[in-house]
C-alpha cells in the first residue's frame, strides 16, 4: 500500500533516511550531481485542490525546497512558473514534467535573480505565461561558507545580497501590481537568521534582512488582503550543502544538532509553504 502526508505514520520515519556523505560538486549544485538524492516528494504527495486555478511563481524551483514546493503547488491545483540558473537546466526539466504530469501549467524561466533586469523580467514572463499570479514565492537563495570575515571578498558578500535580499525586494515590487486580495508572498529564510553560524555570516545577515523586510511588508500589505509570510528552515538537505554551503568534511555530520539527528527532506518546509485561504485569515488574525 502506498503512502503520502495524509498516511497515518511515525513521521520520523516519513521521509527517507539522509546520511549525507562528504562530497562536493561544483556550484550552484545539481539534484542530479547529489551521492545522496534530497527527496522533493514526488513520490509521496498527495494534493487535495486547495490552490486549484491559482497561478505562482517560484524562485530557485529547479531543486531542493523550491522543487518540493513547485511540485506540491502543482498537485494541489496551481499553474507554476519556474525561475532557476541556466546551469541548473537538467534539474528544472525534470520539476517541469512533474508539474505537467500533475496535469498544470509549467512556466520555465532560466536566469540569475542577482540582476534587476532579470527579475522584473521574470515576473513580466511569469504573468504573461500563467495569465496573472497571485502566489510569489521567494525561495531561490546564495550560501557559502567562509571560516573567517576577512575571506570573504566584496564581490562575495555584493551577489550574495543580490541573490538573497535584493532579488527579494525586485521580484516582490514588480509582483504588487498583478496580485490581487487574497494572494500570498512567501520568503524563505532560515534558521541561521536566529542561530547564526560562525562560517554563514553574510548568509545569515541576509536571512536577517528577509525576516525584517517581511514582518514589515506583511503589516503594509495585510489591509490590502495580501498575506506576506516567512518560512524558516533549519538544516535541510539540498545540492546548496554541496556546493559550498558547508564544509565538505562537515558534510557527513550535517544535521546531527537537531532533534532527529539528521537533515531534513524538502518536503518538510513545505507544509507552511502550501497554505490555504484559511490560513490566511488565521495569520492575519494572529497578527491584529
């Protein structure tokens, strides 16, 4: 017998047990290149139409949280817009068909968000692809570890803003004139943004900024009918970890300081990602 989310199960035992080898590819990193396949719950989700005839976009969609969250929306009833890095070609594909088989609407749109022009752009494609949008998801993301400040060059900490937090704000800014009452923008950010490490500075300086950035654009745009979240994973395990994210000797005991002693799956930042209309007027509330 088959099983998905809705399975009576020991959720310590729901998704594939991830016991991250040392390996290293180059970056961005591919799903494809990974000794240890990140589970993207395309085997084990079912959707339940709750975002049927909705239309998102999703950043960063080609792999890790961003494909789980793509193929999810797609089960669940929504068209997907893809964005992703050219190189990361081979993984997107692969997130294309998923949706397409979910019988939905794929929009794949390669470029590198760290540009102005490419994000304005990418939302233009995305509503003239889907025929509007009312879901943004900000996702797609810039790690790499440096063990001292003074290793990391200003052209290392410039991309990673313009990945993380400037895309951030372009994509969301272009996105407000297209989403009506009742759309959502979701951030990911990140456990580092609250517990810090001490070889992800920038990187959790950034994830900082999209908590504040966030909690701020929710409380401007919750009387427009407009739900602004944030989705703070902690140690999930994505082609990001391999291409520079840790240390590749630091690899095989990636996730041991959680409760589960592993990494995660990126299915399990999903379920917060994948709100209803409900949850929508259940976060407002919370927020008055």
């Amino acid at each position: 017998m088959s099983t998905d989310q809705y399975t009576f199960q020991d959720p310590t035992k729901m998704y594939a047990d991830i016991q991250p080898s040392a390996q290293q590819q180059d970056g961005p990193g591919l799903d494809a290149a990974l000794d240890d396949t990140a589970d993207r719950g395309e085997r084990t989700y079912r959707g339940s139409n709750r975002l049927e005839g909705r239309k998102a976009l999703v950043t960063g969609a080609d792999s890790g949280i961003g494909a789980a969250v793509a193929i999810a929306y797609a089960r669940e009833g929504a068209d997907v817009a893809l964005s992703y890095l050219p190189e990361e070609e081979e993984d997107a594909k692969k997130v294309v068909a998923l949706i397409e088989e979910a019988g939905r609407k794929a929009v794949a749109i390669p470029g590198d968000i760290a540009t102005a022009e490419f994000s304005r752009e990418l939302v233009a494609k995305a509503v003239e692809g889907l025929g509007g949008l009312d879901i943004v998801v900000n996702n797609a993301g810039k790690q790499q570890n440096f063990d001292s400040l003074e290793d990391i060059s200003d052209e290392e900490f410039d991309v990673t803003f313009k990945t993380n937090v400037y895309a951030m704000f372009w994509i969301t800014k272009a996105a407000l004139p297209h989403l009506k009452p009742g759309s959502s923008i979701i951030n990911t950010s990140s456990i580092q943004a609250y517990a810090p490490s001490p070889n992800l500075v920038h990187y959790a300086t950034t994830k900082a900024s999209i908590n504040a950035f966030s909690k701020g654009l929710a409380q401007q745009l919750a009387p427009k009918g407009i739900r602004v979240n944030v989705v703070a994973p902690g140690p999930i395990w994505t082609p990001l970890q391999t291409a520079g994210g840790q240390p590749e000797d630091a690899l095989p005991e990636f996730g041991e300081d959680t409760p589960s002693a592993a990494p995660a799956s990126p299915p399990s930042s999903r379920p917060p990602t994948c709100s209803s209309p409900p949850t929508s007027r259940a976060t407002w509330s919370a927020r008055r």
